[in-house]
C-alpha cells in the first residue's frame, strides 16, 4: 500500500496533533508504512510502534512581540529552508504520500517537492493576514486541502484551493457526564493558554457570576508564559479569588466528569475544535464562540452561542444553561446524537485518511 509521510509544524500536542496521531494508527492498522516528520517533543513520543520519526527544526512563530517578532519571522524562513532540505530526502520514495498537517510546513513541504506534491490537512481557519501569507506561500503544493468543517472550507475555496469537507471525530459511544448541578456550580474550558483561545473573556465573564467556579485544564506554549501569568494575576483578584483552578495537563475526560458547562471561547474562529466534540460526546452542555466550526457544531439547539470575545454576553449564556435543567438535558441529548450521527471517530477517520492519501 502507499507509504505516507506526515509533517507537522510543532512536536507539541494539542488538537490537531491529536487527530494525527489518529491517522497514523488508523494507516498502521491498514499495512501502510508511515513516518512522521516533525519537531522533536510530545508528538514523536507518542507515535505508535513501527512509525519512522523524520527530526524537524520549530517551523512555526514563538509568541515574540515587535523588532523580536519581526527577527524571529526572519529565523522562521530560515527554518523552513532548512526543513526543505531535510523533506525532499523523505519525500522522494517512489509513491510516498506526502500528507501537511499544519499551515506553517506548508512552505517546507512547497520548497522540497514543488507543485501538487502533497495534500493538506486544515485545522485552523484562515482569519488573518499572517495566516494567508502562510498558505499563500504553501499554495503550489497542495493537490488537495481537506479542511474538518465548512467555515473553514470557505476561505480557501474563495483563495482558489480544491477543497474536500471531512469532520473530526471522537471516541463513540462514551459514558455520560453531568446531570444534578455541583455545588457549587464549576465551568470547565479545555484548551491551550495561548491569548487566542480566550481565557481572558472567560474569566472576566465567571468574574460576573459569584457563585460560580472555574477550571482550566491544558498546559501552554513556552512563548505563552507571560500571558499565563497574566491570567493567574486576573484569577487572584478579588472578585474571583479562590473561584479558579488551573489544571494543567490532564485526562480530558476525568476533567469532564466534574465539570457541568463547558466553554470554548476563542477570540478567532476554532475549525472543528475536538474540546466541543468531546464535550457534547459526554453529554455536557456546551457554550461557545458564534464562528468557525463552533458554530455548525453547536448548531440547531446543540449549544449555546455568544458573540466572540464578549464577556457579559457570555456570563449570560452560562447562567441561562445553569439555571434552566431542561435546557441541559435537551442540549445532552442532541449533542450525543450529533456525535453518533457525524462524529464517530471510527466513521470519520478512516474516511479522511482516504481523503488524504488518495
């Protein structure tokens, strides 16, 4: 069968590494020979017996601000150059799929094997000028972007990609979570502590609901540490001190089942965020931003959505679902059917490495 190389940015996992990981069991299972190139870190270790590792510098921005930022794009191309280098050894195999599973390889992958060499695996939607300056660059490359929802479909078709819809998955069927409220009520958030995902909104709208907790489960970036301390200062204050935890790295599921909303409250548009997925495979009521993939998941009565990085309107979402049990359990019933009907990872992965490697 077609051996597949996947390229990845970072060797960090969060989202979009999860579903790689994903597809690399999903193509090992099938007989395929698989590597997997990228950074050295999380992602390399836990890749699955029998997958070739491909070492990789960072080929993504590290969160620096002004000249450093503009120093560190320079290193960045630098990177990516270097990353090319190392690429087209790995490509060249005879029938090798070449499969890019985050924006910023895009130009690596372009420079190492040129046009239509590769198809692209889409989970961020583009919503700012350095993300289209990115996949501009890496547009030659791409034979096929299979983006994981139609929010994030629709600016690359408007950019002129061929584009293919395939929806992340999660486990299925999985147990049940919430039910009688805690007390005292707790909100749970499962994402990274990088600016975009919207702590900040989220702690300023808990900080309108006094009898209300909070927990935040995921680590962060180390170019991320001056905004994590800045949350921690936010969280000390006096209308949420003692109200907040920070979690850390933790098993997403044993998080969950203490949790009775969950929220995700990105200030830019998610393209299938897999915390919501999990959320409503749980049976959790779920709050998010009105954009991106968020949106068509949470369609219909789903869940609730309020306008991005708006912290009262957010607080008012959050109090509608506690305070009213048969919107909760209206909101469980058809995120678990959403799940079972369009999100079984057993369904959808398979699916998109078809999608991919064909």
């Amino acid at each position: 069968m077609t051996p597949i190389l996947f390229v990845a940015h970072t060797g960090n996992v969060s989202g979009a590494e999860k579903v790689l990981l994903e597809l690399v069991r999903e193509a090992r299972r099938q007989g395929r020979d698989v590597a997997v190139a990228c950074p050295t870190g999380p992602l390399r270790d836990a890749l699955p017996q029998g997958v070739s590792h491909v070492e990789l510098p960072q080929l993504g921005l590290t969160g620096e601000s002004g000249v450093a930022r503009i120093l560190g794009a320079a290193r960045l191309v630098g990177r990516w150059v270097r990353a090319s280098r190392i690429l087209k050894r790995a490509m060249r195999p005879p029938g090798t799929a070449t499969v890019v599973n985050s924006m910023f390889a895009l130009p690596s992958v372009r420079l190492a094997g040129g046009r239509g060499c590769s198809s692209w695996l889409v989970h961020d939607t583009v919503a700012n000028g350095k993300q289209r300056t990115v996949t501009t660059i890496g547009r030659p490359a791409v034979r096929t972007a299979v983006a994981v929802s139609e929010a994030t479909a629709d600016p690359l078709r408007a950019m002129g990609f061929p584009v293919v819809v395939a929806h992340n998955g999660v486990r299925w069927p999985v147990p049940v979570f919430g039910g009688e409220l805690h007390s005292p009520p707790v909100v749970g958030m499962l994402a990274l502590l990088t600016p975009w995902k919207g702590h900040g909104v989220l702690l300023d709208a808990i900080a309108l609901l006094p009898d209300v907790e909070l927990e935040l489960a995921g680590g962060s970036f180390p170019g991320d540490a001056p905004h994590v301390e800045e949350l921690k200062a936010r969280a000390a204050r006096p209308d949420l001190a003692g109200r907040v935890r920070f979690l850390g790295y933790v098993d997403p599921e044993s998080a969950m089942s203490g949790w009775d909303v969950v929220v995700s409250a990105s200030i830019l548009p998610e393209a299938g965020p897999l915390n919501v997925l999990e959320a409503m495979s749980h049976g959790l009521p779920v709050v998010g931003s009105d954009h991106g993939g968020t949106s068509e998941f949470l369609a219909d009565g789903v869940g609730l959505l309020h306008p991005p990085g708006d912290s009262a309107a957010l607080a008012e979402a959050i109090r509608r679902v506690l305070t009213d049990a048969t919107l909760r359990r209206s909101m469980s019933e058809r995120g678990r059917a959403r799940i079972a009907a369009r999100h079984d990872v057993n369904v959808t992965i398979p699916e998109m490495l078809r999608v991919l490697a064909g």
